[in-house]
C-alpha cells in the first residue's frame, strides 16, 4: 500500500467513502503492505505455473519493474502456487494489488481482473476493470468508478474474522470503498488473479505487485499529514522528509477532486532527507497534490 501525504496551495484534504449497501465494522489494525509476510513485486515472473489454469494471450513477462500480461475472457489466472503461499487461515487476511489496466482490448462483462480469494471458510469475488471496481463481482455490484487505466491504482481487499461471519473490506489508493458479508465459500484455499472465467479478462494488465498477509485484516497504514512533513516552499516545490531507500512519487488531481489521481514529475528515492517535487507543468492552485510513497 501506498503511504499517502496529501496537500494543496492552501490545505491537507483527506477523503473517504462508504459504499452503497455496506455495513458498518470495527476498525481495522493498519499494516503497510511491505510488512506483509507474503509479498510478489513484478520485477521479476513468477514460477510458471500459470500455464497449467488456462491460456494467456500474453504470457507474464516483467521489464525488471513491472510484470505485464494479457489473458482473453476466460483465460489464465495466476494461483497461490505461483505466489508460493497460502491463505488457509482463520485469522482472517488481506491481500493488496497495484495495477494499470490499458485499453487496447475490450474488457470482459464484468471487468479486466478477477480477484477469487477464500480459506475454505469465507471467500468472495472482487474485480477491476478499466473504469469500475466491484464487489460480489458475480452480481456486478459497482462499488467505484474511478478510471483505472489513466496510472496505476492500488487495491485492498480485508477479510476479517467477526465471530462466525467474515466482513470484507475493499480499498482503493488507501481510500474505503465498501465493507460487506462475504458473499462465499469456496471449500478450500483460493488465490486467484488475472481470468478464472468468462466474465473477465481481456486488455493488457501491468502489475507493480501482489502482496498477502495471512496472520490478519488489515486497512492501509496511510500516516497523519501536517504542513511539518509536507509543505509547498516559497518555489512552489512540495517539501517533504523522506525515509532512506523509500520511493517517492508526485500525483495531482484537479476538481471536482474526484480522487482520480495523475502521476507527474517521476519518482524520488528518499535519502532520510528533505526532498523537494516540482509539478513540471507549474503548480496550480486549483490541484490538489499528494507524496506517495510507492514501495
């Protein structure tokens, strides 16, 4: 998960919705998604055993950053095995994504990425697609409607155990969209990512990473914000106190600010200094900007 310092010219702004339908849960312990215990980055491919599950149109391949394929509508899916772990748990769990769906074919009826998780327990289905997130995906409950194919986007799903029911939470770039009842049970242990069924699949999907963590639901760590780690200088340069080693990354995103974030200015690698972002086209002050960290 991307840890997220928000400003404008004039003010910190953070935003949050509940989706229709939902139901209200108790707080979530926070956990970064780099302190997951079971973690995929796309710089390299998984092992394949993709190839078993279905047809790719293109297989995965990565650029030493980012893994990119294609499966048709009802094509391949990556599993657990490919991740080389489990989420048989009753402890509850949370899985997060960062992707960026293309547009160069048309999307399944019911979006570019499925998403099946389960412990044999609890499970359901969530999907992305090019301008939509949904839950229940079977039943086409559009929990979001931002476009996610202008950047790469950042998804969380949070199963949590609650009693004998298993809530599950659904996130986008750290922001709440739903909480609902898992809506299945698979009867056994599910990780799966990509196709897995005629409803999904179709354009070029690139993957940043995937990561899991067994031992528990968990929202997204985004730290308190204040004008003392992020502050616009008198060059109209977005200030901020970096980890060493962390990366950085500028987004902006202008009225109705409707949370569809833009990436600019390229990414910074924190010193465990001061760092300073620069909007190449001016900074306005109509814009509302964030620092994400994107590690």
């Amino acid at each position: 998960m991307r840890n997220a310092f928000m400003t404008s010219v004039a003010s910190i702004v953070a935003v949050g919705a509940l989706g229709i339908g939902s139901v209200a849960v108790a707080q979530l312990p926070t956990r970064h998604s780099g302190d997951f215990n079971h973690k995929y980055d796309g710089d390299v491919v998984p092992v394949p055993n993709y190839t078993k599950v279905g047809a790719f149109g293109t297989d995965p391949i990565s650029d030493g950053d980012i893994m990119t394929y294609r499966v048709p509508t009802g094509g391949g899916y990556l599993d657990s095995d490919d991740w080389d772990g489990t989420i048989a748990t009753n402890n509850g769990w949370t899985i997060e994504f960062r992707i960026q769906i293309d547009t160069d074919f048309p999307e399944g009826p019911r979006g570019a990425v499925a998403l099946y998780t389960g412990s044999g327990v609890s499970g359901d289905i969530m999907s992305v697609g090019q301008t939509n997130t949904k839950k229940w995906a079977h039943s086409d409950i559009i929990v979001d409607t931002n476009n996610n194919t202008d950047a790469f986007h950042t998804f969380r799903v949070a199963f949590d155990r609650q009693g004998t029911t298993w809530p599950y939470t659904i996130y986008r770039d750290g922001q709440l969209l739903d909480t609902s009842p898992n809506g299945g049970n698979w009867g056994t242990d599910v990780l799966y990512f990509g196709s897995a069924g005629s409803p999904y699949g179709g354009p070029t999907v690139h993957l940043d990473y995937l990561r899991f963590d067994d031992t528990g639901a968990y929202a997204p760590a985004i730290p308190e914000v204040s004008f003392t780690n992020v502050v616009v200088n008198d060059t109209m340069g977005m200030e901020f106190d970096s980890d060493d080693g962390a990366t950085y990354q500028l987004e902006y995103s202008e009225p109705p600010m409707t949370n569809d974030w833009i990436e600019t200015a390229g990414f910074m690698r924190g010193d465990g200094g001061s760092l300073i972002f620069f909007d190449p086209t001016g900074v306005s002050t109509t814009r509302l900007y964030r620092i994400v960290r994107t590690d």
